[in-house]
C-alpha cells in the first residue's frame, strides 16, 4: 500500500504492489488506463511500472524473513473474490463508456 513520505504528497507504493498490479494488467488482457481508473493510479504510472517489468528493473527481491503465516485456501479464495469483483468493475465502466 502507499506511503505518505512528506507534507507533498510523495507517495511510494511497495514494490509488490506494483508487481501486483502488472500481473493485474496482464492477466485482464484489458486497456491499462481503465485498470489504472479502477485501482485509482494514474495511468502513466502503471505504463511506467509495466515497462520497468519488462526491463527487469521492477522485480519482488527475496526476502530471508520466513512468513508464519500459512497461506490456506481461504487466501486463495480471496484473490479469487478481489478478481472477480475488479472484473464486475470493469464490465461497469465498459457499459457506462458505451452508453
């Protein structure tokens, strides 16, 4: 999630967020602009994280911390929720363009 750095309004965003969001963009096969409206970035931003993936420059560095946390099912099958709920978005903004 994002990082407020100074009174500006400087924000970071982690470097799996910004992983995640890439996948996101690949996996929909959809225009980068509507995922960016949808999550709330603006849309060079993700054009820009997109093109540092593909440099090879934005890549999730292992970690030696060991998560005690067990990813279960119940995790998975909450992606799955947050997947569908950005696709209904999505079919939401593509009717309201049409209409």
């Amino acid at each position: 999630m994002p990082k407020i750095l100074s009174e500006e309004w400087v924000v970071e965003y982690s470097t799996e967020f910004k992983v995640r969001v890439v996948a996101l963009t690949n996996h929909l096969k959809v225009d980068t602009t509507t995922i960016a409206n949808i999550i709330g970035l603006h849309p060079v931003m993700v054009y820009r994280w997109r093109q540092e993936s593909r440099e090879g420059k934005l890549v999730e560095k292992p970690s030696r911390r060991i998560s005690m946390i067990k990813i279960t099912k119940t995790q998975s099958q909450i992606d799955d929720k947050e997947i569908k709920c950005l696709k209904s978005r999505l079919r939401n903004c593509k009717r309201r363009m049409i209409s």
